[in-house]
C-alpha cells in the first residue's frame, strides 16, 4: 500500500544544512493501521506530509500503491490526494462557511458525482460518526470533538485507500479524545482503510498494529502493538517544522 524508499529531507538552517529525515524506509501493507511516534522535532509530522504527497523530499521514493508520488506533478499529486488519500488534522481544517453536510461533501462534490448520491452518502456518515443530529450546524455552532467527528466523516466520503491523521486527538479533552478514538478505529474498521497516525499519546498509538518510533529523523525502533488486529505491515529499518494542516489547508478543496 506504502513504501518509502531512502526517504531524505533537508532543510537550509542559515548557512547550514538542516536535516529533519535522514534515508527512511518502511513499507505498510493494505489495511494496517500505524502509528508514527516521537519527540517534537523528531521528523514524524515531516514523514506524514512527504507520505501523504503534501510536500517533496530532498531524496528518495514514495510509492503509494502503483504511485510513484515522487515523479508525479503538482496537478497529478493533487488528483492522486483526492482518489486515494484522507486526511484528519488536529486543528480539524473544516470550512466555516459551509455546514457540517457540506464540510464531509467537499472531497467527493468535486469530482462531479451527483449531489443526491454525495449528501446521502456525507449523512450516513455523519450519522456513524453520532452527528445525524447536526447535519446543518456550522463549525462555529460546534464542540471541538464535534468537528473532528465532522472532519473523520470528511476524510471517509471518498474511500481513500490511505487515511493520515496528524495528531487527531491533540486539540481534545482526554475524555473526548477517547471518544474520538473509538469512532476513528470503528469506521476505520468497517471501511477497511489503511490508517496512519502521527501522535504523542501512547495510548493512542498502542492501539495501532504497528509503531514505528522516530528519534534525530530516523527509525528508532519498530514494533507490531496488536498482532490479533488487521494484517501487520512490513517496515524495514533505516539508517534513515512540524504541521501538516497547514500545508493542505488551501490544498483540501482539490
């Protein structure tokens, strides 16, 4: 499903280059659900967005599914996002002047798919998600669990191969992010999703089938967490700033 391939990315720091990745490689197989962990500056977020096609390496491949991201275009990239890849954000990335139906309907009225199928499709998730309630209420007349619940329903409508969530519990309350959490890993479940998540909560990433933990940008340690779960996936070691939301925030829409 995703393979990265002496993954590099370097950053000019003044008159010295700054490498946040250093030659990464792992590969995660259809249906695993991972989790990327590690101190701040430790190049995870980083990781997520070259992964994701949101951003360029310095050197090295990504390949997602038959995709070699990094040969790709900027256009091909971003019609490669939304066919095969969602996003979960932190800070929930929800436009404020469209409702909650109209937030999860984005990705998939674009493309052209009649509206009639589209909104049926973002009500039924809205209602996985506990929201079939709020379906016209704006991100502004919202809880903060109850945007990300909108966001989760977001990230599904175009059942993406690939689902990357970059801290999706970091804005919540522990009682609501674990409320969060059970809906992320119930939909993921029956929407047979690949699922890879950036996070600091332990709790969170014990969850997950598998835990490959970054330390000075490259792989510290890899793990499976849950080996009675979802197929593991296979990451290999490697001898190998931080916020992917902001990169997609003008970028959602396409």
């Amino acid at each position: 499903m995703l393979r990265v391939e002496q993954l590099t990315k370097t950053y000019k720091s003044g008159d010295r280059p700054l490498t946040v990745l250093d030659r990464v490689s792992f590969e995660i197989e259809p249906g695993t659900t991972c989790a990327i962990v590690g101190p701040s500056g430790s190049g995870k977020t980083t990781l997520l967005g070259l992964a994701a096609g949101l951003d360029r390496a310095s050197s090295g491949e990504v390949w997602l599914k038959d995709h070699a991201l990094h040969q790709l275009d900027e256009d091909e990239l971003a019609v490669l996002r939304n066919r095969h890849i969602g996003f979960i954000f932190q800070s929930f990335q929800l436009i404020p002047t469209l409702t909650a139906l109209e937030n999860v309907m984005v990705p998939v009225e674009l493309r052209g798919v009649s509206y009639d199928y589209v909104a049926g499709e973002a009500r039924r998730l809205l209602s996985e998600v506990g929201l079939e309630g709020r379906v016209d209420h704006y991100p502004s007349q919202l809880s903060g669990g109850e945007q990300q619940r909108v966001a989760i329903a977001r990230a599904f409508i175009h059942k993406p191969d690939i689902l990357f969530a970059d801290e999706p519990t970091g804005n919540l309350d522990s009682e609501t992010g674990e409320q969060i959490e059970d809906i992320l890993f119930e939909l993921n479940r029956k929407e047979g999703t690949t699922l890879v998540i950036v996070t600091h909560d332990t709790e969170l990433a014990s969850r997950c089938d598998r835990v490959i933990r970054l330390k000075g940008g490259v792989i510290a340690s890899d793990c499976a967490e849950n080996t009675a779960g979802s197929a593991a996936g296979t990451i290999n070691r490697s001898t190998g700033s931080d916020s992917v939301g902001d990169k997609v925030a003008d970028r959602v829409a396409q």
